[in-house]
C-alpha cells in the first residue's frame, strides 16, 4: 500500500467505495484509521472510547458515502468533516449522560511517544507539551491536533476550517512558538 495517496487517488477510491466496491472501502479504512485514531486520541485519555469513536466514524461513512459528491470538493476533507461530527456528538452524548468524561485535552502523544526513544526524559518533556497545549485556545488546540497528531497536510486543514494555508502556517508558526517559549520557561 502507498504511504501517501494523492487526493486524486483517495477520490478514485471513494468513488469506487459509493459503487460498492469494498476492496476501495478497505484501503481508504487502512489509510486513515491510523489518523483517525490518533486524532481522537488526542482527545480522550480511554482507548477502547477512543476505538469505538473511530468505528462510529467509518460506520457513518459507509452509511453516507452515497452522499458524498466529488464535485464539491475532496474526499478527505469531506471524510475529516465526518470524523470531526462524530467526536463532537460523542461529546455531547457523555454531557447529556453526565458520565465522567476524560475528554479535558490530554494530548496523549501516544503515537508520537511510541515513534519515539521511549526514555522517561522523553516522557516527561511529552507530558510538559500536553500541560502547555491544554492552555492554548480550543482553536489553537484543533490546529495542533490537526496538524500534528493527525497529520494532515495544510491543504486539508485550510479546506476543513475554511482559512487559507498561508494563515494557517502563521497560526501554527506561532502555536509552536508558544510551545517552544513555555517549555523553555519550566526549565
């Protein structure tokens, strides 16, 4: 499987995917669940909540993939906007039952932790980027998990929040700057 595909090729695939092809449904769930995943794990501290809310998400797109419209713009984008829907109706579903939530931003940079030499220095300065980013604003906060734990490109980002890719380079530019001038700060 390609490590990265174009969109013209995840459009390809959706396409394939709305004819009912499911070998096009298995490599789009292949090539982003992993992001999927860590996005929603950013989010939530629990990682069996975290891998039923990536189920829901591929369970709404396969029952809304006839809906999608590839004239109206990209699949990824569109697919991002469904995974976005769905853990903020997961949030709402755990304020409407009261339920303890672990939603409160714990950066859990666990794909990242895991890619990394997994030293307690490592852990420690990954603990101290969740306590600096749980200050940021929620938006600011959406630009870093975007960005860096979902790892989406800027294209893809600029058509989710409706900016242009130059402002988001700025935004995240001064994102890592914070993070940078707070970190320094604790040493």
């Amino acid at each position: 499987m390609e490590f990265l595909y174009t969109n013209k090729k995840i459009n390809s695939l959706a396409a394939a995917f709305k004819d009912g092809d499911q070998r096009a449904a298995e490599k789009l769930f292949n090539y982003f669940y992993p992001a999927i995943f860590r996005y929603i794990r950013s989010r939530l501290t629990d990682k069996e909540a975290t891998a039923d809310v990536a189920q829901d998400v591929f369970l709404k797109l396969a029952k809304s993939i006839v809906l999608y419209d590839a004239a109206k713009g990209n699949f990824s984008t569109w697919f991002w906007q469904i995974a976005r829907n769905t853990f903020t109706d997961h949030l709402r579903s755990l304020q409407r039952d009261h339920s303890q939530s672990e939603t409160q931003l714990d950066i859990a940079l666990d794909s990242m932790e895991a890619s990394l030499d997994n030293t307690e220095s490592v852990r420690e300065r990954m603990t101290e980027v969740k306590e600096i980013i749980q200050e940021f604003s929620e938006e600011d906060q959406e630009l870093f998990r975007l960005r860096y734990i979902a790892e989406l490109s800027f294209e893809e980002i600029a058509e989710l929040t409706d900016r242009t890719e130059n402002a988001l380079r700025v935004s995240l530019h001064r994102i890592r700057e914070k993070i940078k001038k707070e970190y320094d700060k604790k040493d």
